[in-house]
C-alpha cells in the first residue's frame, strides 16, 4: 500500500519551520501533499496562489512532495486524494489543546485517517509565519528562517 500524507496548513507564507516539517515527513511517507487551505477567517498576505507557487518553488528538490490547495473540510480533501494520514507540526505547549480538537473531530469524520504529529526542530520552535511578517514589515533580514524564494517575496510586498 502507499502511504499518501497530506500536510495542511495556511502558509502565509511558508517558513523553515513548515519546510522542516514537509523534509522529515517526505521522508516517513511514500508521497506527501503539502496543501493550502483557502477558506479561512484570517486575513492572508499572500493569495492561495502567491502561497502554492512559494511552496512549490521550495520543495521543488523534494520528489515525493506535491503543493495544492483545497476548499472546505479537511478531511473529505483527504478522502479525495485518497491518502492515509494528516501531518501536523508541535511547536508549543499553546499549539495542544487546538490540534487535540482537530485530530478527534477528524478521527470521528475519518476513522481510518490518522494524525501524525512531528515535534518541532528545537531551531524553529519559536518560528510561525506571523512572526515572519511581523519582522519582514520592518525590513529586517529573514533569510536564515524563510526559504530565499519567500525573502524575495517579502521584500517585494514590502516595497
Ligand atoms: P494553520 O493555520 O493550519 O496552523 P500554519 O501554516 O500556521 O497553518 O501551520 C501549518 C502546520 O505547520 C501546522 O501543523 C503547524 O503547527 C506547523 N508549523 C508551523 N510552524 C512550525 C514550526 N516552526 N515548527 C514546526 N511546525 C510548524
């Protein structure tokens, strides 16, 4: 069997902290689909299409890795793409309670679906993609926590 896994998330934009996560995955499951969700609450920076091209450039080296996005449940997107498991990533104690609720509502709407929880590499745990605009807005260095594609971005929206 193949283990498809997708890995969720609003990428606003993709940080090394997320990339972290996408490596050590692809590297557990047969292929892994990085996917940007579209409806959310949250007022994004970046248009689900500036996020999927940013991902896809840096994840381009990794072969089993595949970047698209989705509307609606995540859990029918899953069933769709007939795939086996949800990855998520574990910075803080904070991120708990809110990915406990998710992985039991998602385990109630897809039985056979698992969640698969990576801790954060120790360098990024304090990295989020708020953190990333907060900082790029006033024109501070961000090479050493985005990919270079995202820095280039930044600079642009900045401008
Ligand atoms: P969401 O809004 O769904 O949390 P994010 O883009 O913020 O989307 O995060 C997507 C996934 O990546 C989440 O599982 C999140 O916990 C994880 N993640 C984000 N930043 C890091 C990091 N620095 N280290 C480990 N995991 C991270």
């Amino acid at each position: 069997m193949t283990s498809i896994a997708v890995c969720p998330g609003s990428f606003d934009p993709v940080t090394l902290g997320h990339l972290d996560i996408i490596t050590r995955g692809a590297s557990v499951f047969d292929k892994v689909i990085v996917a940007v969700l579209h409806n959310r609450n949250k007022q994004p920076m970046f248009t689900v299409e500036e996020r999927v091209s940013l991902l896809y450039e840096a994840t381009k080296d990794l072969k089993n890795v595949e970047v698209d996005s989705f509307n609606g449940l995540l859990i029918d997107y899953v069933k769709e793409k007939k795939a086996n498991t949800i990855i998520r990533g574990l910075r803080a104690v904070s991120d708990f309670e809110y990915e406990m609720q998710a992985a039991s509502i998602n385990k109630k709407l897809g039985p056979d679906i698992e969640t698969f929880f990576m801790m954060t590499n120790n360098h990024y745990s304090y990295l989020s993609s708020s953190i990333v605009k907060e900082v790029a807005k006033y024109n501070a260095d961000v090479s050493d926590i985005v990919p270079d594609v995202v820095a280039e971005a930044l600079k642009t929206k900045f401008k």
